[in-house]
C-alpha cells in the first residue's frame, strides 16, 4: 500500500456505540451485545464486498444495522489483511454485507469502508476477551454448586462486577492483559 493510501479507520464519535466503553466492567461487557459472527462464508473473496460506489451517508438507522447485522466468518475478515486485499480497499470506496442472503435489502447497503476494522474489532472482542471471560462465568456458576466455594465463587464475582475488562493487570511482575484472569 503507498504511503498515502490509507484504509478507514472507524470514527472515534461512534466507538461509544458500535463497543463497549473501556470503563465497563467485566460483567456490564458480557451484557454489551455484539453481532453474531459466521461460522464460515464459503465461496465468498474479499472483491465480493468491495464496491466503487459511495456509501451513503451514516444516519442512526444504519448505525442500529451495524449493531444487529452478522459480520462474516474469521476466513474472510483475516483475508482482508492480505496485501492484495488491503489495496484493493483502499481503491474501493464503500463495502457492502456480500455474505449476506441475496435477498437480505440489507447486503444492498454501500457502507464506508471503516467497517472492515469495525469487523475485524468486533472479531477479536468476540474470541479474545468475550469468550473468554464467558467461559470463566460459566465455570464460577458451575462452582456455585459446589458448597464449599461459595464465599471464593462470591468474591470471584464481585470482582468480575468492579474490575475493567480492559487494561492489563497490576501488582505482578509483567503485565498482563486483564483477560489472562479468564
């Protein structure tokens, strides 16, 4: 890519509404609902979403879509970090939900091409801090079941309810992200 082509990055006014706020603690961003995330997009390449069109302009309702519509399979946002897939974002001048059923009068929709990051932020919100951390709740509320860690599973949540599920951890000889208590 040539030093003045840039791709999109997603506007820092809409952070606060497309992603949970780093404030929030562990519990409020497992409420925090994200869009599903395909399992896989078969036959589909990175030229599919890529359109010459402008897109529209961003009002509100299409701010709710980004929220609600499922971005696509790992497969095809990794293969837009590819060189040749980067280029051709950045010649490209909106992306459209190809994965979506043709049918869908959303997968129509000519989005500036910031939401290929707001994909791939969702991605690895989805697998590397969401996950985890569900998967540390479901085993707190399996302990609950044991009597004798009540008090621990009971601290173990108080601390998932106060505790910023981003940053990296403290009083410990390297600093590790937040998510490595997951």
């Amino acid at each position: 890519m040539e030093p003045h082509q840039q791709v999109e990055l997603v506007p820092l006014e809409l952070h606060s509404t497309l992603f949970p706020l780093p404030e929030v603690s562990i519990e409020d961003l497992l409420k925090f609902r994200l869009p599903v995330q395909q399992w896989s997009t078969p036959n589909l390449q990175t030229s599919s979403f890529l359109v010459k069109k402008a897109p529209l302009g961003i009002i509100s309702s299409h701010i709710q879509l980004l929220r609600m519509l499922p971005i696509p399979s790992e497969a095809v946002i990794a293969a837009f970090s590819d060189s040749t897939a980067i280029s051709a974002l950045s010649e490209s001048s909106s992306v459209i939900y190809a994965h979506l059923p043709e049918d869908n009068p959303s997968r129509s929709i000519h989005f500036p091409t910031w939401v290929i990051p707001y994909w791939t932020t969702l991605s690895w919100l989805s697998h590397h801090v969401i996950l985890p951390w569900m998967r540390a709740e479901q085993w707190l509320a399996a302990a609950l079941l044991n009597a004798g860690n009540c008090n621990l599973v009971a601290e173990a949540h108080g601390i998932m309810h106060e505790l910023h599920w981003t940053g990296r951890t403290v009083s410990f000889t390297n600093a590790e992200p937040i998510t490595s208590f997951a």
